[in-house]
C-alpha cells in the first residue's frame, strides 16, 4: 500500500505493518492508522507515521534504550483493548521533542504508545507514575547512547578511538 507523507514523500508500507490505535493519539483522536519508519540507519528513534494524515508524524524511541529501569503500569482496561496474553507481545515508545535548540530535546516518559506488536493494536496511556514527566530532557542519555555506539564502531573497525 503506498501512502503519502510530508517527511519521506510516497513510501509502500505492507498491510501487517499498520498499527490501529482506537483512540487515537492523544489530541489526535480521529487519526487511526500509524506505521513505524526508522528514522535513519542505527539512529535510535523512529517516526510513528500516520496513514491518513500525509503532515501527521510524531518523533519516537524505545525509551528502555536510554532509560533501563523505565516501567510502566498497565490498567486492565488497557490490557483488554490490547489484546495482550504475553507481556512479552507488548512494544513501548515514548514521543520524542526536539525543539529550536535540540539542547532541550524532550521525551514524554508519562504517556508513552504501547503496541501489541503481535495484534498491531496500540493506546497510548497516560501514566500516574510522578517519577515521570512528559517533557523529560534526554539530551545527555543520546550523547552518552551516540558516544557508545561510536567506540563500538571504531573497535569493531580496528580504528583507534580518539574520543576524550
């Protein structure tokens, strides 16, 4: 199926891969139908696309990447409009901010999109965890995760690592 978007123009997406939230995003209840894009090779953050809104976007990671002990408490009303058996089938992304100054780069840790990656059903859910915020700055965890992968990288080639 070939939908139109602001980002990466006309991209063919296969049917198994559309992500159905019945609610919406929040603030965008009518939109329906998302995709996942990977934003660029070994970058950690993807865009959650919509299908029928071409301008619709919204920056996103896996928040366990820079955040290990990141943990979120599901309702049993949200475990029934998942459909979730395993715990295991269960995705999380949280929406990320980048704004004029990237400096301020944020990610929405308190409402994170949860996929039953095995149903392609998600929801996004509101967490009442105040050890989360939804403007939580993230910008020293990407430099540390960036800096990581550059040594891995340059050990992998043989190359000699000059970072300070």
């Amino acid at each position: 199926m070939l939908i139109e978007t602001s980002r990466f123009g006309q991209i063919d997406v296969g049917t198994e891969s559309i992500i159905t939230m019945a609610d919406g995003m929040l603030g965008f209840g009518e939109i329906k139908n998302y995709v996942l894009v990977q934003h660029r090779d070994g970058s950690p953050f993807l865009w959650y696309q919509s299908i029928a809104e071409p301008n619709l976007a919204f920056l996103v990671m896996d928040p366990f990447i820079f955040f290990p002990g990141y943990e979120v408490m599901l309702s049993q009303d949200d475990l029934n409009t998942l459909g979730v058996v395993e715990a295991q089938d269960l995705a999380l992304f949280a929406v990320v901010v980048i704004p004029d100054n990237p400096e301020n780069m944020t990610a929405n840790l308190r409402g994170p999109i949860v996929v039953n990656a095995q149903k392609r059903i998600a929801r996004q859910v509101v967490l009442t965890d105040d050890r989360y915020s939804p403007r939580h700055s993230i910008m020293r965890e990407v430099r540390t995760l960036c800096e990581a992968r550059e040594h891995s990288r340059s050990q992998s080639t043989g190359a000699a690592d000059v970072s300070p």
